[in-house]
C-alpha cells in the first residue's frame, strides 16, 4: 500500500534512470555475481554499470543498440547477460530475491500451491524450457528425413512434381 513511509522507501528520483540500482538493492545481488576468472587480465567494467545496463534494456524493452551513451557499452552489457543468462547467474539472482521477497511478506519461502493451465501442460509435455531446443531438433532432422526421402522419390517418378522443401 502506498504509505508515506513507502514513497520515500520506492523512491527513485534521485537515480539516474528508474531502472538503475539503489544502494540497498545493490547489496543484496553483488554477492550473488561470480568473481572475475583468474588469469587475463584484470577485470575494468564495473559491474554494478552492467547491472543497470541490463535493468534498463529489460525495463524499457529497448533494442541492446539503444543503450544510453552513459552506460557501458551494448556488446559488454550484452555479452554479461548472455555469460550469466548461459551460467546460470541470472537464474540464481532470480530465486535468491524471490525467496527474500517472500519471507519479507511473512510467507514461505516456496509456495505451497499452484495453479496449472493448459498451457502449462502442453509445455510440460514437450519436456519444458529446457527440453524445447532438442525437441525442436528432433522435429527438424524428421522433416529433414522427410524431404530426402521425397527428392529421392520425385526423381523417380517425375521431375514435375512441385516441391515443398
């Protein structure tokens, strides 16, 4: 409920852009970052400018080529979110704000019920996200197979034969 008290806590108007971290927020996800790799060199990006980079593209639904001047560049913001999207980082973040949020409000830290649709299920059938890509590529390599098998056969029985492949 908006309070007095809560305007003040959400306030973002002393930030750069609505989308940028506060101090606080800022404490709670640092942690969760993992450190630079060793060998190389040093790491010069500051990290938290990356952050903010990628809270602004995903608040604002902006293209990665639009990211303002005073930010880091788009192919560093970009490829720190393919890095941490790829290991997992993102995801981790996600489920430690999530449980945070939830013993904030006095609940569990995992729900105790849900609801399914239909969609839901479909999804699961196809095995979920993570069975999707390979689900994909199994349906491709059929079609694939498929219009081999109906070349190999249009060559012997006729050339006019349109083709769909």
């Amino acid at each position: 409920m908006w309070t007095a008290e809560n305007r003040i806590k959400y306030n973002r108007d002393k930030l750069r852009y609505p989308s940028d971290l506060t101090d606080a927020e800022w404490l709670h996800i640092e942690p969760l970052i993992p450190p630079a790799k060793h060998g190389g060199r040093k790491r010069t990006v500051d990290l938290r400018e990356i952050v903010n980079g990628i809270m602004y593209v995903l608040s604002t639904g902006c293209q990665w080529r639009a990211i303002p001047k005073d930010l880091p560049p788009r192919s560093t913001v970009n490829n720190y979110f393919a890095l941490w999207s790829w290991d997992g980082t993102i995801d981790r973040i996600h489920d430690v704000l999530y449980v945070k949020c939830r013993e904030a409000l006095g609940r569990e830290a995992s729900p105790t019920a849900c609801i399914i649709d239909s969609q839901s299920v479909k999804s699961a059938e196809k095995g979920g996200r993570r069975l999707t890509r390979s689900a994909t590529m199994r349906a491709s390599r059929r079609n694939a197979k498929r219009c081999r098998l109906r070349s190999r056969v249009r060559n012997v029985i006729s050339l006019s034969i349109r083709s769909d492949c």
